[in-house]
C-alpha cells in the first residue's frame, strides 16, 4: 500500500480512539457518582470539564496546526490525553477527574481540526466524503464497543477471573472503584497511538484558503452575519442534547427503574451511538431524495417522540426507546453544519472553527439539566432537552441555504454518478463536515 493509503488507515484509527475516549463519559457517570458520593448537580460538571474544552481549544488549535503542522499537534494531542487518563487512573477523586476530563478533551479537539484536512489530502479530494462517511463509521463502532469494554471489566475485575490482564487490574485499582480500570486502558491506548505517530512520515497539507481559520477580518465579517450565530446555536443545541441524552439515561433508568448502569445501562448507551450510527447511512440516502430541511425536521420530531416515550414510559419501553433517539439524531450534525456552511459564500475555514466552538453545548447543556435534577428531580429536568430539540425544530423552518442539497428525481438517480463538471465553493465537502 502507499504511504498516503496508511495515513488514511491512521486517521480511522484516530477516528476510532477520539470516540472511544469521548463517549464512554455516559456509563460511567452513575459509577461515579455512587463512588465519590456526588450530588447530580456536581456530577453534571463531568461532561462540563470534558466539552467546554472545545469552546476553549478549537480555534487556537487551527492556529498551532499552522504554525507547527499536523504530525506535531497530534503528537502533543495524545500526550495530553495519556497525562490526563494516567493522572486518574493513579490518583482517582472527583477533583482530579474533572482535570483529567479537561486535558483529554483538549487532547480531542486539537485532533478533530488535524484530521479532517489531512484526510482530504492523503486519501485525495475526490474521495474525501466516502472516506469522511467511512470515519464515521469507526467513530459510530468505538461508541458503541466502548461500554461494552466497560461492563466487561465491571464485571471481570476482582472477581476471581484469573486472565492476567484482569490479574493487573487487580493489582492496579481498588476494588470499590472497578471502573477506574478503563482510564488505565485509555492511557496504554493513548501511548501508543504516540508512539505509533512518531514513526510514521505524514505529507504535506497545504490549507484551502476555506479552511484556513482567519481571527482578524474575516472573523468580523462572520460575527455581523445573523446567520452565523443562529446555525452556532444550532451546533451548541445539537451536541447539547447528544450528550444531554448520552449522559444521563444510564443515571436515569438506574433512579427511577433500577437498572443495573454496569450492564443493562451500559448497552442502552451502546445501542444509542450504534442506532447513532446506523442512522447517518439511512440519513445519506434520504438527503438523495428530499430536502434535507424536511429531513432534520422529520427526524426531530421522531427524537422529541423517542424521548418523552423513554422519559415517560415503562422500563420495556424506555429501553428501547432512548437508543431510538440516536437513530433520530443522526442526520442532525451534518444536515446543520451543510446548512451552515452552504449560508455562507466565504470564509468557511473561519466559519467551520467558530461552529466547531459550538461543540461546547456538550459541557452546556448536560450541567443545567444536573442542576434542575436536584431541583425537580432527573425526569422533569431532561425535558430541558425539549427546548434544545425545539431549536434544531426551527432550523428547519428557518434555514435559507444559497444552494440547496442535490436530490434525485428518480430512483436510478440515485445510483448515477453526477456528471456538473463545477460545485460552487460553499457547496464542496469542508473540514467541518464532521469536526467531532
């Protein structure tokens, strides 16, 4: 294979251990806060630590990745992520774990703005948007494989298991707090993936003026545009219920239905990123056919569903019912960032970093609903996540795209190559087409 051919491989891989790192955050929350005797309220500044790291690091990142290029900030990514899961995994406390959060999350948002260029250039243009869907795919599989991992050494560590792996647990982590177990194999992952970095020979990638980002005079032309803060509210509203969900269900059927959060809340959680993930296939063919408008406003409407039936339901149904609100969301992300992006004639480098800020709804949204728990209890506080879905609602109905999504008339069109020769700049694939 060629040199560029591996890069790709080693962006998946990237891909995979961003996600595998970012979305384990969910099952884990009724562990820790049974473990270290939190509040909910204090336990919703756990994705807080982790998510306001991208409203901290995502543009300033663009700007190292300039200055020092990309083998380097990956390099530096990972090694924070290592420093930030080994400084829990030796000394686990509440305190230390919303420090360990943030160093991660730091770690993952300066991957997120290598990636996305690089993948453009060493796997090459005309094959950037399979090779951005084929991304997802590895992101959507480590979602999903991530709590299982966790229910598997829940499970298995001081237990009597006598595997030498679990034989190291042991010896590693006390056996009130099995969990912790995940953050030591988080710092192997982490070392490893800087080891590997290190030795393999990156091309060069020379930035789009689209995306590159500009903090001076472009920054200001996007700040007047109206638009440019609505589709940003739109980003913070989106991952705000991503996570708002993602976090909270395991703690939720453990309050109110007493679910075990080690094994059946753990397969919830990997069933709604898997449905997550199916559902961006499902989403790539109905944005073929309709307006992709119609499509995030039908799909909303099935996750405002899907969530009063789990919130509101029998255990029978909730568990069915919260993986089925990641099916629904699936299309969200990409449908608002392209709606976004194609709202813009320019700038869409600069545009892309400041959506990308957006990402920090995650810490947002998942804080306030933990405050309103300790207020009115779990159940009423997610229906905050009401408000947040009703945002993403008028999106749809709002939304002016200069150039509208290419649909089929036909169901052989489907299947035909196009054959336009010129795509107009805001309507190409951008590094934001999936920044997370």
């Amino acid at each position: 294979m060629s040199r560029n051919t591996w890069i790709v491989i080693l962006i998946l891989l990237i891909f995979f251990v961003i996600s595998f790192l970012s979305n384990i955050l969910g099952p884990l929350i009724p562990d820790i806060v049974t473990s270290f005797e939190l509040s909910i309220g204090l336990a919703g500044f756990l994705p807080f630590a982790f998510f306001v790291a991208y409203g901290v690091m995502s543009i300033p990142s663009g700007l190292l990745v300039e200055r020092y290029r990309e083998k380097r900030v990956m390099i530096w990514a990972f090694l924070l992520a290592f420093t930030g899961a080994l400084l829990f995994a030796v000394l686990p406390s509440f305190a230390v774990a919303l420090l360990s959060l943030f160093l991660i999350g730091i770690g993952m948002a300066m991957l997120q703005v290598v990636i996305n260029p690089l993948l453009r250039v060493a796997g090459r243009e005309e094959n950037f948007a399979f090779n951005s869907v084929l991304a997802q795919l590895f992101f959507g599989g480590a979602s999903f494989l991530s709590p299982l991992l966790y229910s598997y050494l829940v499970l298995n560590v001081h237990s009597g298991n006598t595997s030498p792996l679990i034989k190291l647990f042991n010896n590693l982590v006390p056996a009130d707090l099995k969990w912790v177990s995940l953050y030591w194999v988080f710092a192997v992952i982490a070392l490893l993936m800087v080891m590997v970095i290190r030795l393999v020979r990156f091309p060069q990638v020379a930035l789009k003026d689209d995306e590159r980002i500009d903090t001076g005079k472009a920054f200001k032309d996007l700040l007047g545009n109206r638009y440019v803060l609505l589709f940003f509210l739109g980003i913070f509203a989106y991952v705000g219920t991503e996570q708002g969900i993602a976090n909270w269900t395991s703690k939720f059927l453990l309050t109110y239905h007493g679910v075990d959060p080690a094994t059946t809340g753990a397969t919830v959680i990997s069933y709604f990123w898997g449905l997550l993930t199916i559902g961006c296939l499902l989403g790539l063919v109905l944005l073929k056919i309709f307006d992709s408008r119609r499509v995030l406003m039908l799909f909303t409407i099935g996750a405002i569903v899907a969530l009063l039936a789990g919130l509101f339901g029998p255990l029978n149904v909730a568990l069915y019912a919260f993986p089925l609100t990641g099916f629904f969301a699936s299309v969200m992300w990409s449908v608002i960032v392209s709606l976004a992006l194609n709202s813009v004639p320019h700038h869409h480098g600069t545009f892309s970093g400041i959506l990308c800020t957006g990402i920090a709804g995650g810490a947002v949204v998942p804080l306030i609903i933990g405050g309103l728990g300790e207020l009115v209890g779990l159940r009423l506080a997610m229906l905050f996540l009401l408000i947040t879905l009703g945002y993403i609602l008028s999106i749809g109905m709002w939304a002016r795209p200069l150039v509208n999504n290419a649909t089929v008339t036909s169901f052989k069109d489907l299947f035909r190559p196009r054959t336009d020769t010129a795509t107009p700049a805001h309507e190409q694939n951008h590094p934001a087409d999936r920044l997370r």
